[in-house]
C-alpha cells in the first residue's frame, strides 16, 4: 500500500479514531487497570497485566483477573501490607512461563519498589531521556530485581540495551502516560511526556507497519523499534503512540 505522507497520516488518524475508543476497552487487557480508581492500584494492576500479555487475549485477561483475585482486589495494599503465609495461594497461579513463583517474586519486588524508590512512577522517571524511555525500562529492570530473586523470572522483564522491542512494559508506559481523550489510556503519570513513549511492537504491528511502509527491519527487535518510533513522530512529535490504536486495530480486527 504506498500512500504519500499526508495520505497516510489522514489514514491512520482514521483509524485511530475508529480504535481510541471506550469500546476497545471491552476486548483489550487495559480493561484490568480500569477496575479500579486508586493511582497505585491502576498502575500495579497494570503492570501485572501487561507483564502476561501474551497469547491468546481471553486467556489473557482471564488470567489477569485472577491474578486480582488473588490480591484481593486491593492490588496496592497486598503489596504493601502481606505477610509471608500471604503469599502462599500466589504459588498456584500459572499464565504460560510466568509461573506462582514469578508472581511472588513481583510482589516482592514491587514492595521494594514502593517502599525504596516511591512506586513505579518515580522509579520510571527519574532515567528518562528527551526521546524515549528506553533507558529507563533498562534502570527499572535493574532496580526491580536489586533485591534477592529467582533468576528465572528477570526474563519477565524486557530490557531495550539487550535489542528487546519491550513490547509488554511500552504497552503498560502507553496506558500510564497517555493523555487519552477517549476514555482508554489513564494518563495518571504526568512526570512523563507522552512525546517519549515508543510503540508497543509485536506481530500484528510490526506487520502492519511493513504494509504501510512505517517499518523495514524485518525483526521485531530494538533496532526495529528505533526505526518505528522515527516514522510515528514525523505522523504526530506528541502523540505517537495514538498510532498503536491504528495499527493493532488494522492488524487484530481487520487482517489488514
């Protein structure tokens, strides 16, 4: 599809519009974090959720709510307030590779998190550099396993300088920074500039994105996302990420 720039930045807003909308909410993951009303409580919900977001989305959110469920619905004073033998019923819960013991692991370091360095907003903040945040996505996975852990679970978490597109935790940035008129993304951490976010990049956008000519790299990898982020800001230097409503909609919904 070869379309010249005004050609497809009036394409892609299309769709945006189309996607960026409270009925997105109702098949998407982001439906976990809109549970609740508490910052803390969005922002760790969120970040559980988007931690499992991979496979099949019914699964997905499935999981996710149980994982909820075993925090009691209170997902910040868990956290805060657990007591070892809490955490025994955590040890059962299984989403593909993240496992029961994954899980505790997280809400240890989550702990941590909160109790040393104020919560994940301040922790993602305070390494941001003008561009993107991928810096800062390599500082939070060296702060959130500082503490003793299991060594299998840092693969649960990405980290950019090592070539991953990070597509999980750029998702869960997207849904925290992103000033959303619509009513979809929370905009709740207003310490970071939605101008920094990268898009989250997977299959369906990856492909997508080749289509349209936004992307050459063949690997969904760091490099690619560099080269994705350029094309999203020439479209729109503030807001890029509104692209990933167009370009996950075009490949989920509609097999463009």
């Amino acid at each position: 599809m070869i379309l010249n720039q005004k050609e497809l930045k009036d394409f892609l807003d299309a769709k945006v519009a189309q996607y960026n909308h409270p009925r997105f909410i109702e098949s998407d993951p982001i439906q976990i974090p809109h549970q609740f009303s508490k910052k803390e409580d969005i922002e760790i919900s969120g970040f559980l959720t988007a931690t499992i977001a991979w496979g099949n989305r019914k699964s997905i959110i499935n999981n996710a709510n149980k994982m909820m469920e075993l925090l009691e619905h209170a997902p910040y004073d868990f956290i805060m307030n657990h007591e070892s033998q809490d955490l025994e019923k955590l040890q059962a819960f299984v989403h593909r590779t993240f496992n029961g013991q994954d899980f505790v692991q997280f809400i240890k370091s989550l702990n941590y998190m909160y109790q040393t360095y104020g919560g994940l907003e301040s922790v993602f903040s305070s390494s941001t550099e003008d561009h993107n945040l991928q810096l800062a996505i390599h500082q939070f996975k060296k702060y959130f396993f500082e503490i003793e852990h299991l060594k299998r679970t840092q693969k649960h978490v990405s980290d950019p300088l090592k070539n991953s597109a990070a597509k999980r935790i750029n998702m869960f940035l997207r849904w925290m920074v992103r000033q959303d008129n619509s009513g979809v993304d929370f905009g709740i951490w207003r310490s970071i500039s939605p101008s920094q976010l990268s898009c989250p990049l997977d299959v369906h956008s990856g492909n997508v994105a080749r289509k349209l000519g936004l992307l050459k790299r063949r690997q969904n990898d760091a490099k690619a996302l560099q080269e994705l982020d350029a094309s999203l800001r020439m479209l729109d230097p503030s807001d890029p990420v509104k692209y990933d409503f167009a370009l996950f909609g075009l490949g989920v919904f509609e097999g463009f």
